[in-house]
C-alpha cells in the first residue's frame, strides 16, 4: 500500500506523524513534577534534630530532600539549627551561664565556633521548663551529638550522594536575616558563598532556598541568586509587611500571591492557612490553587505523627489526604519514613 501512496497523501501523513510527535512531547514535558518528601530538621522524629546522624538516617529512609536551618556565628560561621538561641537544643546555660543577654536567651551570633562545637546538642526542650517538646522521641541526655556547620551537612549529603549514587537535595532556610543585620551580619551574601563552593549556583541546582522574611529571598535575588526560592508563611504573622503590601496577611491574597511569584517559585505555608485543624479546607483550599495558577509550587509544613489533627484515623491518611486530594507538591515532615512509603504506594 506504501508504494502506491500519492506524494501528497505521503505529505499529509508525514504533517499527521510530525503533529502526533509534538503533542505528545508537549503532554509529556507538561507533565506535573513528582511530589517531593522534605525531611523536617532531618530525620527529627527519631534523633534530635540538625544533627548529622539524623540526616544520615533520613537520608537513608529515602527523602528528597532534607532541611537546614542556618544561623552565624560571632566569627561569621553558618551552623545548622533551627533558633537564633541555642538553649532549646544544646546545654549552654550548663556550659556558659553568664552569657545570656538581657531577654535570658543565648544567642547564636554571641558564641564563637570553637565554643558552640563544645555544647552537647538534644532533643528539643521548653527552655523556660526543660520539658521536652516531644515527650515520646529520643530521651533527653542520652548518647552524644554536636551541632554541625553548614558546611559540614552538605559535605554528609553530598559524600552519600556519591557513595550511593542517588542525588538528595538539600533545603536550607535563612533564619533571622533582619535579626543578622542589626548585629551587623550580611547573612544572605555569607550564604551564597558557602552555596557557590559547593556547586549550588543554577536554577536546575538539588536546592530550594526558603524564609519568613520577604527582603530576605529579596536579598538574595538583588545578589544575583537564580536559584529556587520558596516564602514561608506562618499561620500568624512573623514578619514585618512588606511593601507595597500593608500587613503580612495580605500575602495570602491574591494580590500577595502576584507579588510572591514576582521574586519566588513556591510557598511553604502552614498546614492551617490550608485545612483547619477539625479538616475543614481555608476558602475552598484557595491558597493552594492560587499558588499553582502563578506557577508556585506548595510545601506546606509541618506533618508529624504524634501531633496531627485528631480528624484523621491515622497520619498515612492525613499525608495521603494533603498529597493527592489537596494537591500539594511536597511537605516538610519528621517522618520521613512514612511519607516515603505514602507516596511509593505501600503506606496503605
């Protein structure tokens, strides 16, 4: 039959193959990115958090990417951990009682590296009370962890990455970044230095940058940072509005979310701004879709299983409910465990 075809019924039918070829290219390239596990403060539900034996450990239940919060030194150092203070995970009131400021808190930046790598890291605990946060997880006291530099977490993911093969991506937040100023810090630029050494410097890095503060991913972008940046939003205001927007609730509007994809290219919103703690969906679940209409990916935060809302009959359902009826694109939990399984098919 092909050799008897007409050159113009060839023609039509070459047009036919060419235009079946791009649309189905088209639908493949369109296709959604695969739903990410973000480990919260590494394998946080099982050891104490921002240590590396946790990040080893989340690393090794499969996460996507694992989280680090950042906060300097008094020599300019990047540590992880998730405070400007150190009396919620470490023994500095033991270690250096008298080096509190006037507010009874110990702060980071007042702590030289060399001084804090002295400080035993644990479980997080009520520094007013010593209670700890989460009294089912790993006991207080027990075994020997420090805190690690920046640095140092990257060269953990990064060395596994090699040894395994895999490419886990790691997820950094820049805390406090105004606080870091007025002690006369320029955090964001010591930031993207540690970035840039260790390969992190293109839009197509392993890496989603994310903060509270607004001037902060800013900062960032005025310093040339193409890489993704992701806006926290709390479930009550932690940050000061930024122009031209008059409060930070008005982020959450659509409004707030034009302005968010104008320097960002996703938002970390609270699990309250989208689903009320009795599963009742914030306007129809509106900040998610508003988010995906401007091409922002959603990370809400934080999913653990032994705090959740009490409506679900068990915390696969809770992750399966926020995955795949809400929508989301990834989320920040404690166990990463689980929500590996969830998403593979066998957290049933």
């Amino acid at each position: 039959v092909g050799s008897r075809m007409k050159r113009p019924d060839r023609a039509l039918l070459l047009v036919a193959l060419v235009s079946i070829s791009v649309l189905l290219f088209g639908l493949a390239s369109a296709a959604p990115a695969p739903k990410i596990v973000i480990s919260h403060r590494a394998a946080s539900g099982y050891l104490p958090e921002h240590t590396l034996p946790a990040v080893a450990m989340a690393y090794a239940f499969g996460a996507d990417y694992i989280e680090q919060d950042v906060a300097l030194t008094k020599d300019g150092v990047l540590m992880v951990i998730h405070d400007i203070y150190l009396d919620a995970t470490t023994n500095v009131k033991q270690l250096f009682p008298d080096r509190k400021r006037a507010d009874g808190r110990f702060y980071v930046c007042d702590f030289t590296l060399a001084e804090i790598k002295s400080l035993r890291v644990g479980e997080r605990v009520n520094p007013a009370t010593g209670a700890p946060a989460f009294a089912g997880r790993f006991p207080l006291g027990a075994s020997k962890f420090e805190m690690p530099t920046f640095a140092e977490e990257i060269e953990m993911i990064q060395g596994l990455n090699k040894s395994t093969g895999r490419n886990i991506g790691i997820y950094p937040e820049v805390k406090g970044s105004a606080f870091h100023h007025r002690e006369g810090f320029d955090i964001e630029r010591i930031f993207l230095d540690v970035l840039a050494k260790y390969g992190y410097t293109s839009p197509g890095s392993k890496i989603f940058v994310q903060s509270f503060e607004p001037d902060c991913l800013k900062r960032l972008r005025e310093l040339g940072c193409t890489l993704p940046l992701v806006q926290l939003l709390p479930a009550t205001a932690g940050y000061e509005a930024p122009a031209p927007l008059s409060t930070p609730a008005a982020l959450l509007t659509p409004a707030g979310l034009d302005y968010i994809a104008s320097y960002a290219d996703g938002i970390g919103p609270s699990t309250t701004l989208i689903e009320t703690s009795k599963g009742v969906p914030v306007e129809g679940y509106a900040l998610v879709r508003g988010a995906h209409e401007r091409g922002l990916v959603v990370h809400p935060y934080t999913f653990r299983r032994d705090s959740m809302p009490t409506v679900y009959s068990s915390f696969e359902e809770m992750l399966r409910h926020f995955y795949f009826d809400i929508g989301v694109d990834g989320l920040f939990t404690d166990f990463t465990d689980i929500a590996v399984k969830v998403l593979s098919g066998a957290g049933k």
